[in-house]
C-alpha cells in the first residue's frame, strides 16, 4: 500500500524530529510522533467530533466524543510485529473504541474514524448529551455556532428515547463582570475551568454536585474578573458561557465576517470583525500562533465601541465667529492647504497618533515633507503607557508606535515640551493634530487658542476639537484597510469591514486630498494602493508586498528590527 505524503508538511516539526507512519482510514500516512490522533486525522482533512478537547488545554477525556477505533500491530512468536507484503505491520483491530484525545501517534497505530462501531458510539453519547439537555436551539445565543447542534445533526440518531423530566439547573448566573453562565446548557467539557487555572491563572470555576445533577459553578467568594474570561466563551462548545456585551444582540449568521487586528495596543491580536449594515457588533480572537495563539484580552475584545459613540463626528467643518460651519470637502481641503501652504515650515507642527496605520503615517511623512521644503517641520507622537500583564496585554497601547518609528514620525513624546514652549514663546502659529487631543497630550486650551491655524483631523469630539479652525472627520480601524507593524516587529493587515459613517472619509482619502491641493504627486486612494510607494521609498519595508501579508501578516527584515 503506498504511503500518502502530508499535504500540510509545514506543521510538521524540524526534520529531525521522529516521524512515524499511522494507518489512516485504510491508507498509511507519516506524522510526528505523539501527535494525538484528532490531530492525526485534522491534518488529513478528516473530522473526529470532541467537545473537552482543545489544542491549547490540557486534555481531560471525559465528553467521550471522538471515540475512534483503535488498530495495534500483531505480534509474532518473536513479539516483534508481523509485516505484510509492504512492509507495513498487519493490524489487529481492539474490540473496544478508544478516545482520540488522549491517544498519540506511535509506529504501526490504527486509526478508524468511521466504522460501524465508531457511528455506534458517537450516536450513544450525542444521545447522553442531550438526555438533560434543553431543546430551545432557537432561542440560544449560541445557535449557529454551536458544535452540540452540528453534532446532533452529523453523528446523533435524529430522535430521543429519553422521556423522562429534564433535569433543572441554574440559570443566567451572573460569574463575572462580563460573562453570564447558562448551567442546563452545559454539557461539562471543563474547557472554561481548564483555561482559567491554565491560561488565564485565575481558578475560580469548577464542579459541584454529583451525577446527573454535576455543573459547572463559581468560588462562592470569587468572580470571574480575569481580563481573558471572554475567551471561555468563544471556546465553550454550548451556550453555557455567554459575554454580557454581545448576548442576544444578533443573531451570528446574520454578521458579515471581516478578518482584521486589534488596535487596543501593541501586541496586534488578529481578530475577525463581525459587522451587518455598518455597525460592528462583536470582535473575536482569530488564530495566529506568531502573535496572539487563540486568544485575546478583554479590553481589546470591546474596543470597538467608541467608533459608534454619540459623540462621532460625521461633517467636515470650518469654525466661523458662530460656531462651526459643515462644507463640502473639496472645499475645506483647499482651505486648509492654503492655510498650511501660507505657515512658515519653523511655525508649523504635526501632532500624529500612533494609532494611525503605516499608509497613514507615510502620507503624513509626505505632507510634511512637502511643506518643509528645505526646512524641519516639529512631528511628534503621543505615547501611551498601560500595564502589561505578562500575556498579551502590553505595556504600549498605541497599536503602531513601532511603524511610526520606522517611518521617522516618532513614538517616544520627547517633543511635546518643546512644542509647548514654541506655542508659549510664540514660535509656533499652526498645528494639525491627527487623532489626537492636544490639550489631553498636555497643551492648555488657551495655549491653542493662540494659533492661527489649528487642524483637527480624528473621529471623537474632544477638547482640540472644540478649538479646531478646520475639522476633518476621520475613519476607525474597522472602517479602513492598512498595516501596522506589531512589538515584535510583524507587519500585519487591517481589512475594511463597514463603511465610514456620515461625510466621514478614511484618513488616506483626506491625507490625499490635501497633499494633491499642495501640488504633491497621486499616493494611491487606498490603504493597499499606498502600500507598493511606501514599501519602495522607507527600507524597512523593501520586499514586502500588500498581497504577501496575507492573514497572518510578515516580519520585518531582520536587519531593521
């Protein structure tokens, strides 16, 4: 029998790792030692149905699901195996199932992942699962992705026996600040209590009561308050585990699926934005084993709720005597252009926020440049400091600060005091302040009010605002495309998943506006359009190209890390 070569050989461990070879559905395959054969058979494009087990948990073994039947080599007199005309140890099959989690891969291991006495056992447990189990799929958060429902459907017998009362358990039990359980929906697969103690360091869930009564409960004198407890949600299987911010706010199937990263700091988690009809609903962690594995905290997890604030500002604006006035934008760009064209380079300074993409930050390079002439115009970045936590969670909550850095924009806030004392010594008549607060950077209200031009370009109403001559109103990350370049060097793609609100413009569309009014060569209209220019111009980004991001974003060239 020929030996059927991997089709994903680059999971595989470094060539010197010990492979073996596994019979597979009637062919013989290599894999890598210990591997466990829900893995073996995940690798082959084969499903074994499991609840408990989790590629990043611990194993448990106790939902009995991906029972497989399990082959062993015969041994001769000798005890050595015996071998067919191939080479390969004949197999005498056990007459008992075996569970797929916790058996490893081993020379001469065979594997059954459809048999009549696999679809036996799988049909028997589906039946126990949902025994107690309440049959209200359409009325659960969780329908549409729920892998009790899929099972039930795939491998369950299509009818109940069982006609006794359901057994009642709690329910809408309040466990954290931001997660409620559901006990009737928990089929006790132990994944959120494996997470808290493993991952998240915070045991505080666990088993209580005996039998058909066991269900999963919280430390009478603990709650759940670990910023990860939202990734117990997207793990649990059911409906048990619901976030408080996202329960029955829509139905999942009805959300259009954009594949993005996090922007609540450094680290770049990649998330999958849910959205429908131009509103963001839910953030999900998407997988990524170079940046954030599963996971994500949850902090990033609802940093989208600001790009739908009351306080979004929709129209483009100049300030009159009576207050602002919305124009249109062709109009307002030019004024602004004329304004800035007018300022002496010296007088003139870009407060930038580091939150803003690459894309973003090059045509602000560009902006700049062409302003100054043979001049220096003072950039600077506002640095924002957190708390890491160890995890994921850094220290640095400006998601760009290393791409600002590396397109010579700044990151660290040294300039901020001297572009205080250039405000206050008189020096300095003009600012364009790019999604950032001046005076909440550390510049008196007053002290703007004494520039002649002041340029506001962000999506918040905030304190410069209010004193803008000119107002801009920007896009979020979940309304743009462009890259950023993560703490540890990975430069990765946002992709646009709603449309900017109002007049709002993406920010590369209102950068480009302004340095075409200034007589400044096309950029590209787009994030992916400006990427090629930028990638040509700034070395750290020679060789990389829009389309080879991909998902999973590159890293930097080794030399400019």
């Amino acid at each position: 029998m020929a030996l059927i070569k991997n089709p994903f050989d680059h999971d595989l461990p470094p060539g010197d790792a010990r492979l073996v070879h596994v019979h597979l559905d009637g062919e013989w395959v290599e894999v890598p030692a210990g591997l466990n054969v829900i893995e073996v058979a995940h690798r082959f494009g084969k499903q074994i149905p499991h609840y408990c087990y989790h590629p990043k948990l611990s194993i448990s073994g106790n939902c009995r699901m991906c029972l497989f039947e399990m082959g062993m080599p015969r041994l001769g007199p000798d005890r050595k195996p015996i071998l067919d005309g191939d080479g390969h140890p004949e197999l005498q099959w056990m007459p008992r199932p075996q569970i797929a989690c916790a058996t490893t891969a081993f020379p001469g291991l065979g594997i059954r992942t459809t048999s009549t006495l696999v679809e036996s056992c799988q049909k028997g447990v589906m039946e126990f699962l949902l025994a107690n189990h309440p049959l209200d799929c359409p009325i659960c958060d969780q329908a549409g992705e729920c892998k009790l429902q899929e099972f039930a459907f795939d491998y369950g017998k299509g009818r109940s026996r069982f006609v006794e009362d359901k057994v009642r358990k709690p329910k809408r039990v309040d466990i954290g600040p931001r997660i409620l359980l559901d006990d009737e929906r928990c089929i006790l697969c132990t994944r959120c209590i494996r997470f808290a103690r493993e991952l998240a360091g915070d045991d505080c869930l666990g088993i209580t009561e005996r039998g058909g009564y066991n269900r999963i409960a919280i430390h009478p004198e603990k709650r759940f308050t670990s910023d990860y407890s939202l990734n117990t949600a997207d793990i649990c299987p059911v409906g048990a585990l619901t976030t408080k911010d996202f329960r029955f706010r829509m139905r999942v199937w009805f959300l259009k699926e954009t594949k993005s990263i996090c922007v609540d700091c450094a680290t770049g988690c990649n998330v999958t934005i849910g959205s429908r009809e131009g509103t963001v609903h839910r953030l999900t962690p998407r997988v990524n084993e170079a940046v954030n594995s599963h996971w994500m905290c949850d902090q990033g997890r609802l940093g989208f709720h600001p790009i739908h604030s009351k306080h979004r500002v929709l129209e483009p604006a100049r300030r009159e005597e009576n207050g602002l006035f919305p124009g249109e934008w062709s109009l307002l760009l030019g004024q602004v252009a004329e304004a800035l064209r007018k300022l002496e380079p010296s007088s003139l300074a870009f407060l930038v926020s580091a939150r803003l993409t690459n894309e973003e930050l090059f045509l602000v390079r560009s902006l700049r440049d062409l302003l100054a002439g043979e001049s220096a115009i003072l950039t600077e970045v506002v640095p924002r400091k957190g708390q890491a936590d160890g995890l994921l969670r850094s220290d640095d909550l400006n998601p760009n600060s290393r791409g600002a850095r590396i397109l010579g924009i700044g990151a660290d806030g040294e300039k901020l005091s001297v572009l205080r004392q250039r405000i206050e010594e008189g020096q300095l008549s003009g600012l364009f302040c790019l999604h950032e607060d001046a005076v909440a950077a550390g510049l008196p209200g007053e002290l703007l009010g004494s520039l002649s031009v002041l340029v506001w370009q962000g999506i918040l109403i905030d304190q410069t605002y209010e004193r803008a001559h000119w107002v801009l109103p920007g896009a979020s990350f979940a309304e743009k495309s462009g890259s950023m370049v993560n703490r540890a060097d990975r430069v990765q793609r946002l992709e646009r998943a709603i449309p900017a609100p109002g007049r709002s413009r993406e920010d590369v569309w209102i950068l480009r506006g302004l340095l075409l009014a200034l007589g400044g060569e096309e950029p590209g209209q787009s994030g992916p359009e400006v990427f090629p220019k930028m990638a040509a111009t700034i070395p750290a980004f020679h060789g990389l190209t829009w389309a080879g991001l991909g998902d999973q974003g590159q890293p930097l060239p080794v030399e400019v890390r």
